[in-house]
C-alpha cells in the first residue's frame, strides 16, 4: 500500500504491474552500490576542496519513512 501511495496509484493492479516487473528484472542489475574507485578515494591536494559539507542531507520525502 506505502508503494502504491507514493506512486500516486490509484489501484493496486497498476501498482503490482511494476512490482511484478521489478522482481522479474532486479536480477539483472550489477550490484546496486558498487565499490567506489581508488581514485576517488584519495585527499584532495592542499588548498583544494573535496566539494564534500559537512550538512547532513535529508531523504526526499518520497523515500522518507513516516
């Protein structure tokens, strides 16, 4: 049902067309947070910034937990 809403379905048949989907073709994916590279875990060089705050970011409230 929380997938549904989130959707904006209004019937859960529509809904279960894309879970069915989902579950059919998830397999198929490579892996869903791969290793990062070593190259982009190396220290910026001095006076450089990693482009990185130190602000937590918050979910969108599509993924947010109620």
């Amino acid at each position: 049902m929380k997938i549904m809403q989130r959707a904006g379905h209004s019937d859960l048949a529509t809904t279960m067309i894309y879970v069915r989907t989902a579950e059919t073709i998830g397999q198929g994916f490579g892996e869903v947070f791969p290793p990062i590279p070593e190259a982009l875990l190396e220290p910026a060089p001095d006076g450089e910034s990693s482009g990185e705050s130190s602000e937590t970011l918050e979910a969108p409230s599509l993924l947010r937990e109620n």
